[in-house]
C-alpha cells in the first residue's frame, strides 16, 4: 500500500522534538509499505519543496517557521500556510491512503483535499482534542472562530474511515461527537525500548560533561516550556527541596515560550545554577543519556482538567528509560502510575507537599529500584512501539480494504 503521512511536524531522531510519525512511518516500510511523508520541517532558507529518503520513508518537506515561542496567531498562520500548500503536494505525490495527524486541527483541511482528489480513503490521528484545548487556555476566545473550529473538527471526523485516538479520554471525547466508536482506535504515544533502555554508561558519560549535576539525585524534565507545561512549577518545587534535601539537582533540557519566565522562577526561588540547571532542547537521539542519568523524570502540564487525556512523548519515554516518573495532572496516567507503581502523582499547586512526595520517593533506594522496574514492565506490555505500530496499522489496512469509493 502507498501511504501517504501528512503531518505538519515530522521529525527525525537528529532532530529535537517528538518522533512519534517517523518510528511508525519507518516500521510501515519494513512491514512492507510505501509511505510518503509531506512536512514543514525543512531547514530555514529552504525554497519549495525538496524530497529526501530517510530510513526507507520519503519525506516531502519544506520550510514554515514555527515554534513555540510564537504569538498564537503566527502559530494560526504557519498552521494555514501548510494547509494551503500541502494540499496540492499531497495531491501531485499520489497514494492508496492518507493519514494525517495532528496538530494542528487544520491538517484536516490538505488532507481532506488530497483524499478527495485522489478518492481514496483518509484516516485521523488526533494527538489533542482540539478546539477544547485553546478555549481552556483562551487563546481562541472569539465565538465565531470557536463555531469554526467546531465543525472544523466535525468535518474531519466525519471524512475518516478510522480514527487514532492518544488516549482513552479523546477516543470519549471522539465518540462524543457522534463518530462511531467502533471506528475508533487508542494507540497511545509509545515507549522505544531499544532506543531508551541504554548502558547506564551513557548517563554517566552525560554526567561527566555536566559536573554540576552530580553529587545526589537527579529530577529531569525535557520537552516544550510552552504555557501549557507550567514547568515553572517544577523550579518551585526545586526551592522547597532546597530545604528538605538541598542534595537534589533538578535539570530542565526544553525550548518555548516560558524559557525565561522558567529562569526568573529559578532565580526568584534562589536556586538557578545552584541545584536548578536549565539546557537548550537537543536532538532525540540524545535524549537517552540526558534519561540515562536521571533518577526520576517528569511530565507536568498547568491545573487544567483539559490536559489530563493527554499523551505526552516524555512520560513514555522515561518508561522505556526505566526510570519512575513524576506527574502533577490526574487522568488516566495518573492511575496508571498509581496502580503500576512506576512512580509519584503530585499535587499541582502545593511546591512543598510535591518536594516532600518526591524526597520520600529520592530516599528510598528499594521503592526507587521497584518503580524503575515496573515502569520498565510498564513500557514493554502495554506501550512497546513496535507493537502500537502494528495496531495502527491494522486500522489503516482496515479502511484501506473497506473504502467503497
């Protein structure tokens, strides 16, 4: 089958940020498929469209800038350049299929096009339930932009043979707009054990290039500093630490829009460069050393019961790491690190409860060495990405043979 991968953010391990469409794009090839990627994470400078081979996938990429740091409505309008020019890539590259992830919301629109085009059948990731994610935080506030936005993500629904859900809660929160349940399939982010699960060599050489981590345990964050992440909670938790265990290092690895806000946090709690260290986001292929020397690692979002369905890339890799993870959010990760005892859910507005629950966890040598392994057994049954890629591709091949066009 030829598959045609629409994803405005498509990135590869040397790259900084999630990898997610590349680990299950290359594993479609192995498994014997052609899958052409369409994207805009080309170099700057970059004219047009230029094609590359990486790994077996063709990637059809170009240049729109984006990043965190951006005000909402320059994010809006990378998000509708792509849209506009994809569409026709899409259309001219041809396939069997399309499948299009998200976000942003508004890949639904190239893809829709080029599934039109070619009549051939479309299915959907949704990797965030928008639009209910901008109207908690109010970045879209406007009533009849909201009214958009909703039939916007009807319309992709409802132009879906099968759809992706990352979680449990936006497969409900899918079935909620009428869609068909059993058109639904969960496939969560995934643990990539062999990638993750290192000679704790590498953690000590990443130690040995950073001394000013060493000498007691190590509380890692890496990914976005966005608003959403809040992590400037976490360099509070950092300062009443400093006075239950002034041992413990905190080190934050992450690019965004709340990167200075972070270091005036840190230094308003009197430990930045002190027992709170900050480094610039880096490729994913180096992010197992950063893990690898880590005792615990974390994956924190602001006081939004919005964000509890998410399915954030760092929480499952710190599984495949080994490592127990620490989370500020309820849902269904929450119970599950509960129930598996593959680490600490944390209060998301009390810094000192959070550093005392966490120092509890630093301490003892026999819970830590319990949660490493259970987050381990964690990562191998229920998210192994080899298996989570097969799943979704079972759905694809599903709508691929079902499409009556």
């Amino acid at each position: 089958m030829r598959i045609l991968y629409l994803h405005q953010y498509f990135h590869t391990p040397d790259m900084p940020g999630s990898t997610r469409s590349y680990e299950m794009a290359k594993r479609w090839v192995e498994a014997g498929h052609h899958v052409d990627v369409v994207s805009a994470t080309a170099p700057p400078g970059t004219e047009g469209w230029h094609c590359q081979t990486v790994d077996g996938v063709n990637v059809h990429n170009t240049h729109i800038p984006y990043s965190n740091e951006m005000s909402y409505a320059n994010r809006i309008r990378a998000f509708i350049r792509f849209a506009w020019q994809s569409g026709r890539r899409a259309q001219k590259i041809g396939g069997d299929l399309v499948f299009a992830t998200s976000t942003p919301l508004t890949i639904a629109l190239p893809a829709t096009y080029a599934a039109s085009r070619l009549r051939i059948p479309m299915v959907f990731e949704v990797r965030d339930l928008w639009p209910e994610l901008p109207i908690a935080v109010g970045a879209l506030r406007n009533p009849l932009l909201i009214g958009m936005a909703r039939r916007l993500e009807r319309f992709a629904y409802r132009r879906s043979e099968q759809i992706i859900a990352l979680s449990p809660g936006m497969a409900e929160g899918v079935a909620s707009t009428g869609y068909p349940p059993e058109r639904i399939v969960v496939a969560p982010n995934a643990s990539d054990i062999e990638r993750f699960d290192v000679d704790e060599s590498q953690g000590n050489e990443f130690l040995a290039q950073h001394p000013e981590l060493t000498g007691g345990p190590l509380v890692v964050y890496t990914g976005t500093l966005g608003k959403l992440n809040g992590v400037t909670y976490l360099a509070e938790i950092a300062g009443a630490m400093r006075e239950i265990n002034p041992a413990v290092k905190f080190l934050v690895v992450g690019g965004g829009f709340e990167k200075k806000l972070l270091r005036e946090t840190a230094d308003r709690e009197g430990v930045l460069n002190q027992t709170f260290f900050i480094l610039d986001q880096l490729p994913k292929n180096e992010m197992p050393k950063v893990l690898s020397a880590a005792t615990v690692a974390t994956s924190l979002f602001i006081d939004l019961p919005e964000m509890w369905n998410n399915s954030a890339n760092k929480f499952f890799d710190a599984l495949a790491a080994r490592r127990p993870v620490m989370i500020n959010y309820s849902g269904w990760q929450a119970e599950l690190l509960r129930q598996s005892e593959a680490g600490i859910v944390v209060p998301p507005r009390d810094a000192k409860v959070a550093a005392r629950t966490l120092n509890e966890l630093l301490v003892d040598e026999g819970r830590l060495t319990a949660a490493s392994r259970n987050a381990a057994a964690l990562a191998k049954r229920d998210f192994d990405r080899d298996q989570l890629s097969r799943t979704v591709l079972r759905s694809i091949e599903t709508a691929q043979s079902e499409y009556r066009r």
